[in-house]
C-alpha cells in the first residue's frame, strides 16, 4: 500500500484545511463524503475537494442503511442516552466510519483520517470503529497531532490558512452555534449554547415549527411494526401512507416537525468526561420511539420487558460511546433482537402542538386478554387463588415485621 489517505469530508472549514494540509505533508488524499441524510449539494462539495487537490472524491449515499441497520436498530431496543437524548449523531459515526475502511479497502490505501476535535465524541466513535474493523490501518487524526496544533489554535487560524492557501470557503463571521443535521436529528452546541441557562431562539431550529405556531388541529396517524421494525406509516387525516425506511422517516420527520414534536434541551456527560449543552431535533424519532414502546405493552412478556429494560442504559451508553462494533454490543443486539420478534401491531397516534396522544394500538401477537382484564367478569381467572399468592409472597415481609418489632420490644426494655 501507498501513503494514500481517506479522509472523511464535510466540505467545511475544518476538513477543507484538513485536505489541504495532508497534501501539504506529501500524502495522496482521496475524499470522502457521507450523506447520511444531511441537505447539502453533494456534487459541490465534490467539485471543491478536487479543486483543493484531492485524487478523487466519493460521494457515498447512506441514507437506508443508516436507517435500517442503526437508527431502526436503536428504536428496537428503546435506546436513549440519560434518558433523555436519542442518538442521533452517535447512530450515524460508525456506519460513517465502516464505509471509510470499505473505501480504504477499495482503494488500497492505508491511512484514514478524521476532523474530529480532541475534545468530544465523535473521534472515539470514529476510531473505535476503525480499530474493531480494520485493526492494522493507519489514523491520522490533525487535532490530536502535536504539529497541527501548533499551527491551528482555532477557527482563526483555519481562516488565515485558508485565504492564504486559496481553498474555496465561504468566511463568516462566528457563527452563534454550530449545527450538525442528518436524517435522524439536527443537533446544535456551541457558541451561545454553551451558557446553560440561555433559552435557543427560535430561528436556530431548522426540522421543527414551534408548538405555538403549529397548526390548531390534529393529526392522526397508524404506525404499523413487525418484529419490532416499523415498515408502515398512514396518516389517517389526508390518505398518505408511507412504506420504505427513508420514505416513512422522511415523512415522519416532516409531519412531526410541523406539529412541533421532538424538541429537546439536555446537558448530557460525554465519554471523555466533559458536561456539553445539546439541543436536538428528532421529530421521527420521538414518535418512533413512543410508538414502539407503546406496543410493546401488549406483545412483551412482562419478564422480558424488564430483563430489557435493566440493559437499555448499558446498550445506550456503547451506542453513545462509539462501542457499535464491539463483543458487548453485539451480544445485546442479539438479546435485543430475540425480544422483539413478536414486537408486530399498529399504534394509532394523534400529533398536536408538541404532543404525542397514543390513542390506541392492536396487534395479532397481543398478550392482552380482554375478558381476563375486564373488572365485570371473571374471564377464567379465579379471585380466591389472590388469597394464597399473597400470602405466599408476603412471607419475607411478615418475617421482617416481627424481626423489627422484636427490635423494638428489646430497646424498650433496655435489652
């Protein structure tokens, strides 16, 4: 192999500085460019790459199997990091990064690089993921080199090299906050972000209306899953039905965003042990992620609800940590999986103004049996057995009862 690098380019500021300078250093740098559902011209950013001197660009479309493998994957096993945040750009660094080392594969290269800072998540999961595929390859990362670092303090910098080098890039001013969007979510930090307390204003969101501006009447909408997978969305107010992954989270994402649903505002601890203010879209998320755990109530055996449960933090942090390839997560996945396979029904939705109303659900794999439920007939079940099932299991709190009371008649007595 040659010293040939495939560098994972954004076409901003920093990877178009990041091109140039490994040129600079006497490497041939192919770019690569992943959509994974971001609005961008692709082929723009092509044309910019080759003009900054790269050998040759991909342009790689992810979109289905970002959804289908990793975004559907997470909604599956009710992934949410710190119970708050749903993954979005967590989801997409290690399909990003799989494809890399494809391409380095295809290429014979060996040499991958990054423009992940030194200070947040993404360079874990970005070389997490290069080191469980393909362990013997080669990463330059420019913000953890001693060199580049002595040369780019920050984003000034990076302007400075720019206008001296002649790279075609767009120099404004510092932006309020940075922004980073796929199909999942849209994600904001920095800048004013990153004092807590300042309320985001609203001309930053860009997937979502405001609940107070959203339209005064309901949507509804059915979400019908199979094993798990949602594989159909109708929405019951206009007729429109929806049956591709990307089709139906395209749509959910619209649909969402114009009722005002999935805003969110956390500050979430990050792997390398920094507290960072994030503020989220993920209008097809949320809804996905309600829907599905909504059905689960009637297809999930109790005890393998609650076994799932207890490892959905676990499973959530190697998403949220860059672990997507690792023997943990496959285990779980594994384990995941088995639970869902009768995780098959329709949830009925009503969206408006920032809500999400379940308003019913049916499945052929229900466990839910109306006439042992119901409080008007008996259904088979048989009250006086309550009687035996509570006294069984009331025994060790009987036991610690008189324990305690015969605690207390000794200290009463000076014993």
């Amino acid at each position: 192999m040659s010293d040939k690098v495939i560098l994972a380019y954004s076409g901003g500021l920093d990877t178009s500085v990041i091109l140039h300078w490994l040129l600079s250093k006497g490497y041939e740098v192919i770019a690569y460019i992943a959509n994974v559902g971001q609005r961008e011209d692709f082929e723009a950013l092509k044309i910019k790459a080759l003009e900054i001197g790269a050998s040759k660009v991909y342009a790689e479309d992810l979109r289905e199997e970002f959804i289908r493998d990793f975004v559907f994957t997470a909604i599956r096993a009710n992934a949410i990091y710190e119970g708050r945040y749903l993954l979005g750009t967590s989801l997409a660094r290690p399909l990003i990064a799989k494809r890399q080392i494809e391409i380095a594969q295809k290429e014979k290269a060996n040499i991958l690089s990054h423009g992940a800072t030194g200070k947040g998540n993404d360079q874990v999961r970005f070389e997490f993921t290069y080191q469980a595929l393909c362990p013997d390859i080669k990463v330059i990362a420019p913000w953890k080199e001693k060199e580049f670092l002595t040369q780019f303090q920050g984003r000034s910098d990076l302007i400075r090299y720019a206008k001296a080098n002649s790279l075609a890039i767009k120099v404004t001013e510092e932006k309020l906050w940075s922004c980073d969007p796929n199909l999942m979510h849209v994600s904001y930090e920095a800048g004013e972000l990153e004092d807590p307390k300042i309320r985001p204003r609203d001309s930053m969101f860009e997937m979502t209306l405001s609940p107070k501006e959203a339209k005064d009447e309901e949507t509804e909408i059915e979400i019908e899953f199979v094993s798990g997978d949602p594989v159909r969305v109708h929405n019951l107010t206009n007729g429109v039905v929806k049956n591709s992954p990307v089709e139906l989270f395209s749509y959910l994402n619209d649909v969402g965003g114009q009722n005002g649903i999935g805003r969110d505002d956390l500050v979430e601890n990050r792997f390398v042990g920094i507290k960072s203010r994030g503020v989220y879209e993920t209008p097809a998320g949320t809804i996905l992620h309600r829907a599905h755990r909504d059905l689960e109530g009637i297809t999930l055996d109790r005890e393998v609800m609650h076994l799932r449960d207890s490892l959905v933090p676990k499973f959530s942090q190697l998403i949220y940590y860059g672990l997507w390839y690792s023997p943990e997560m496959e285990f779980l996945r594994a384990a995941f999986d088995k639970s869902q396979q009768h995780v098959t029904g329709k949830v009925h939705l009503v969206l408006y103004k920032g809500n999400i109303i379940i308003v019913g659900r049916e499945s052929p794999q229900s466990l839910y049996d109306q006439a042992l439920a119901s409080m008007d007939v008996a259904g088979g079940y048989d009250a006086e057995d309550a009687a035996g099932f509570i006294r069984i299991n009331s025994l060790r709190l009987i036991a610690n009862a008189l324990r305690e009371q015969k605690g207390q008649s000794h200290a009463s007595n000076g014993v």
